[in-house]
C-alpha cells in the first residue's frame, strides 16, 4: 500500500473511532476524576523539569526513547524501559531521576534495547530486543538470571516487545515472533506457547487480567490491532477479542475500565467486555507507546519523543 493510502487508511480508521464518544459515554469518561501523568516530549536535555502553569504540566526528559512505563512502590516510584539499553527509575515524589543502569548480559552490545520492565516484589523482568528475557534484583538491579525467550525464523534476532508477572512464580512474555510464552520463574522452563494472530503480526502486549472473576485470564496485544482475551488453563484460542484502530502497544487495567493505547490509533477506554466507550486520536500522531491512570493521574507516551509529562486534567 502506498504511502497516502496508508495515511488515509488510518484517517478513516480513526474517525470510525470517534463514534463512541456519544455525550452518553463523555459524561462516563470525565466521570472517572483523576490527575494525569502523559509522555508527550519535546527535544531537550535530559533530567530537567518544565512546567506550563497554563495547562500544568510537569514533565522530565528522559536520555533516549520510552518503551515502556511502570509504576510500584504504591505509585511513588516509576520505571521506564529506554531505547538505549538502560532502566531508569523515576521518584514522582520530586520527579528525579533516581537511577539510570545500563542492563547487559554476557556477549550482548551494551546499547542493546530494552523494551518493556515488570516490577514484582523484590524482582524486576524485563525484555530485550534480542529475544532474551532477564530477571533483576529490586534493589541492585544485578541479573539473577537471563534466557532466551523468543526467536524468529527471518532474523538473528527477535524483539520481545512484552514482560509481565502473571503470578509470583510466572511471567508471561510476548514478541515480534508472533507469540506469546508462559514461563516458570524458577527454572525459566517454559510453560505454554501461544500464537496470537493468524497473519504473523507481533504480540506487543501481554499481561495477566486483573478482573477478580477471571484470575486466570491473559491479555495480550497485536500489530493486528487486536486486543484478546486468553485462558491460561485453556490457551489454545482467544475467548475473547476486539478489533480497535492501531497496533495494540499497550494495556492498563483498572476498576472502571482498560486503557489501551493503539499506537498511530491514540487510546481507548474499554470495558471488561471490551467494548469501546471513549477514545481520543490525537496523541496518535506522535505513536502512543503507553496510556493508564494512577493516583496521581492519567498516563500518555509518545515514542517520537523522550519525555515523561504530567499534567492535571479537568
């Protein structure tokens, strides 16, 4: 497909998206009050802060690209996996940047990327663009352990775009080979293999449901604009699934709803049934990378820069 049938392709897609922002569904979105952390990201140096007392941003610049973000320690402490190889750790308390480590294993490229960061407990698992996975200490950041996750069958190297704990002794993992991958931590054997699209797009998302009836559900995301619902008991079909408008990069769970963020799509409130009830475009352009809300916000990154933004929506 050309260029500007591509382009015009995804314009199309998009303003299909914006038929589920009826007034019913708006009044349900602003509904949900909460103050916003969003990466959009201007060029400039890195660990600095800006503000716009306007529109109250609060943003800290990173020194490469965002992968991926994740909160713990109750949402004072953010990681961010970079497109350099390192794991930073943010404090949101005064948004420093607390530590930056480079994570290599023995033989890899020291610039080798980074592309997705689980924290759990004393543990932190992230993927690489390499095919491998590595579990970290919290506090050291010193690899335990490191295992080829993923391979493709057209290049020496397949990127794991996606890591998540799924219990305390399993993590879940998905890559550009189109499959997603249960593991037990222990061992690092693996559990189950999954394909989740049948024309060969990458599984860019996985991670457990948080929906209490469903403990044992998975979802997981595709270049193929899915997003799916699997059982871990039973994972050889989708029990669910949902087309939306953009690769599926990313996937937040919250009581109210899922936030999915579609890439060149912009992002989506879903509900468990993963129906549609809210989206918005725009952060699109730049290729959302990651949307949630948190205590202290709503989320949004954009890959096409390297910075993290907060900001209080009304």
């Amino acid at each position: 497909m050309k260029r500007k049938e591509l382009d015009n392709a995804k314009e199309s897609e998009k303003n299909d998206w914006k038929k589920f922002n009826t007034k019913a569904n708006n009044k349900r979105m602003k509904g949900i009050k909460k103050v916003a952390v969003s990466g959009a990201a201007p060029d400039g140096p890195s660990g600095g802060v800006k503000r716009d007392p306007k529109e109250e941003l609060r943003r800290i610049d990173f020194p490469a690209g965002v992968h991926r973000f994740k909160f713990a320690e109750q949402g004072a402490l953010l990681y961010a996996a970079l497109s350099d190889g390192s794991l930073a750790e943010i404090s949101l308390e005064d948004r420093s940047l607390k530590s930056k480590t480079q994570i290599t294993t023995e033989g890899d490229d020291v610039g080798r990327m980074i592309l997705d960061v689980s924290p759990s407990g004393d543990y932190v698992a992230v993927s690489h663009g390499d095919g491998q996975l590595s579990l970290l200490d919290g506090s050291t950041k010193a690899i335990i352990r490191s295992w080829k996750g993923h391979q493709s069958r057209y290049t020496e190297n397949c990127e794991v775009w996606s890591c998540a704990h799924v219990d305390s002794n399993t993590l879940a993992s998905g890559g550009e080979d189109a499959q997603f991958c249960l593991w037990d931590m222990r061992t690092t054997d693996r559990i189950s293999r999954i394909k989740v699209s049948t024309d060969g797009s990458g599984c860019t998302f996985v991670g457990p449901s948080s929906d209490g009836g469903n403990a044992s559900q998975v979802l997981t995301g595709s270049y193929d604009q899915f997003i799916r619902v699997y059982d871990q008991r039973n994972p050889s079909q989708a029990v669910n699934e949902r087309m939306l408008a953009g690769g599926v990069w990313n996937i937040e769970q919250h009581p109210e709803c899922m936030v999915v963020s579609c890439m060149y799509g912009g992002w989506a409130m879903l509900d468990r049934n993963l129906e549609p009830f809210y989206c918005e475009t725009k952060p699109g352009d730049a290729l959302l990378y990651g949307a949630t809300m948190c205590d202290q916000g709503f989320a949004y990154i954009t890959f096409k820069d390297s910075t993290l933004t907060m900001k209080q929506i009304s």
